[in-house]
C-alpha cells in the first residue's frame, strides 16, 4: 500500500450508503482510452475520515485479512452499490477530488473490473453539504458493524 498524492477528474460517480455513512465512488483513468482502470472511494459524511473505510473493511473481512484484501472489501461494496443500484445518487460525468494522503492498493490484476483502489477524503460535485450529512437521504441508520 502506498499514499496518493491526491487527484481529481470528471467521470462516472455515484453516492452510496454504508453502515449509515455517506460514500462516494469514481472511476479514474490513467490515459485517454478512459478505462477505468482505478476505482476511487471515499466517505462524504461530515466528520467521517477514509480511515473509517479501512477499520470497517477490518471489523467485516476475516481476522488477519492483509491490506489488499481489506482494499478488496471496500472495493466489492462499492461495486455492490453500484452495480445493484442501491444508490443515493448517480452520475454519469461528475466532478469529484480526493484529498492528498489516501492510500492506493494495487489488486495484481482485475477485481471488479479495476485494477488498483485509491481512498480518502473525497468531495463530488453536485452532492450538497446537506445532502452528504444525511438530511436529505435520511433512512434508518444502520448499526456499526461488528466482528462475526
């Protein structure tokens, strides 16, 4: 695992809820081809650091999971969200940037169809500061997760 220096761009993006927290996933390519090569998920939730993804990847996965493993964790559930369209919002070209100071995990090869992860501290254009903090998509919140 490795920092990521930041990065921004404007591609399809959707919000999702986890464990009553606000989440974000973007794609972002690494060339004109627009792959998608590299999925980018970070919480939206006011008060809530992308260090929260990786404890709760940890408390879900199994005991002793390695990094990439957790990587893979936080990546299925935005997968999840996205494919089975359990979305608060979704785009097709939106604006998003993730904070310098993430962490990035390769995956040695395709899962679900990206082929690294970055995480961090993440804003997308279009969802608003009242929207992200769950007073505008307000459902029961789900309790914490904890060790199976």
């Amino acid at each position: 695992m490795t920092h990521v220096k930041g990065a921004e761009g404007r591609t399809r993006t959707c919000v999702f809820r986890l464990f009553g927290t606000v989440v974000g996933y973007a794609t972002h390519h690494l060339d004109g081809r627009r792959l998608g090569e590299i999925g980018v998920v970070g919480p939206l939730s006011s008060g809530v650091d992308a260090s929260w993804l990786w404890r709760v990847a940890a408390e879900m996965g199994r005991e002793g999971a390695s990094e990439r493993e957790k990587g893979r964790w936080i990546m299925l559930q935005a997968h999840r969200a996205f494919v089975c369209g359990d979305l608060l919002a979704r785009w097709e070209s939106a604006c998003w940037k993730l904070a310098p100071g993430g962490r990035r995990i390769g995956f040695d090869g395709a899962y679900c169809n990206r082929y690294e992860l970055w995480t961090g501290n993440l804003t997308v254009e279009g969802a608003a500061p009242d929207a992200v903090s769950g007073s505008l998509w307000s459902s029961s919140p789900s309790p914490r997760p904890g060790r199976r």
